[in-house]
C-alpha cells in the first residue's frame, strides 16, 4: 500500500505527520508493505503550513493514478465563518482563517487532482480534519458518508454529505477522520484494513496510543429514533 499525503499552504501539521509516522512505522512492521510520501500538486517544494510558520518539504507531485491511498490533511489557523469564504479573498484581516485556505487550497491544481484521483477505483481516498471539507467544498462528496472536526460537521452537510459524528468513518474508497487527533486512528486503522490487525496492533504498541471513539461503516440495520 502507497500511501501519498497531500500538502497544500495552510495545512494543519498534525493531520499530515501523525498519520505519516503510524504508517510509516506500518511499513517498517511489515517490511515495506506500506510506503507514504509528503506531496503536494506542484511537486516538490517547501510547504508552509498554517501553525507558527512551520514549513514540510514534499517530495513529489500528486499523482491522482497512483494505486494506493491518498491521504488530505485539514488546515489549520482561525476558525474563521464558512459562509466569508468566497468573499474573504482580498480581505487581509481573513487571510489566516480555515475557510479561506481551505478555499485558497482549491484555487489551484489540487482540485482536478482529487477529483481524478477519486473516479479512480484503484485509490482510497482519506482525510483527516478539514481534509473532509476540502473534498465537500470541491463538490466530491455528494451523497458520501463522512466525517470532520466538529465544528465543520454542518458545512459538510451543506455541500451535500451525509455528516457523520464518529471518529473515523470507512465509506468504502473513502475513509475519513474527525478533529485533529484523529488522524493517528486514521493511519492505524488504514494499517488494520489494508495490511492487518497484526502490524496495528504492533504499531499501535510502539506509539503507546489506544485508539478510542467509534469506526462507523454503512450497511445494516438503520436505527430507530429513541
């Protein structure tokens, strides 16, 4: 399984490097059956992300074909109003916001990467956080099972998902993750469904990490209202 984790200016570092270490520490378990690299849709280059300055180098270009997981992290800074996105463009005091470099991720290359990386049945999509909202708001997850931080929950609503709040939520080819935390679940748990429990379980040993909340999935019988 190769994994590629997508890095766009703004993003949260703790949704890209906690699920990179679980899985590559996955891949050290299992002798190379996972590989996961830093990319981004303009190739290789330093990345500054939206805490503190912190800059990431990735190390290749996107590549929507890839068989694999690609992997979309959220981004981090005030949280901002959903609803200024569109219009904080040339607004200063909005530039640091989630919305607005959520929005500003899709104004380039990235948008028709992920798009075609998502028609592609060979690739599971996962996000961790926002990444969700990136999906939502490039209009990827209409009628998709998802979930994100829980103060974007109503924004993906919005965009036509189906919100879901759990800590992780496996819809098939898309599996998303909810705050920023989640994303060290989202990594041992693709670990678990794409190689084994046995190299989780190892891993999750290494990082003294239990994971907690629930792994939703569709299917069986629907609830009835208590």
């Amino acid at each position: 399984m190769h994994v590629q984790i997508v890095l766009f200016d703004g993003f949260d570092p703790l949704d890209a490097i906690a699920p990179f270490e679980v899985l590559h520490a996955g891949g050290t378990a299992s002798g190379g059956a996972v590989s996961v690299e830093l990319v981004s849709a303009e190739g290789p280059r330093e990345v500054v992300s939206g805490t503190g300055g912190l800059s990431l180098r990735t190390t290749g270009t996107l590549d929507p074909h890839r068989p694999g997981v690609v992997l979309v992290p959220g981004a981090s800074g005030r949280v901002g109003n959903p609803d200024e996105a569109p219009d904080a463009e040339g607004d200063a005091a909005q530039e640091d916001t989630i919305p607005v470099r959520l929005a500003r991720a899709l104004d380039t290359e990235l948008a028709g990467l992920l798009k075609a990386a998502m028609e592609d049945e060979r690739i599971t999509m996962a996000t961790v956080c926002g990444g969700a909202l990136v999906l939502a708001m490039a209009g990827l997850l209409q009628d998709r099972h998802a979930t994100t931080h829980h103060m974007g929950m109503d924004l993906l609503d919005a965009t036509g998902a189906h919100a879901v709040r759990a800590r992780v939520v496996d819809d098939g080819d898309l599996v998303t993750a909810a705050g920023v935390t989640s994303g060290l679940d989202l990594g041992l748990y693709l670990l678990e469904r794409e190689v084994g429990p046995q190299i989780a379980h190892a891993v999750e040993g290494l990082f003294a990490h239990e994971r907690r909340g629930t792994t939703w999935r569709p299917g069986g019988i629907e609830p009835t209202a208590f």
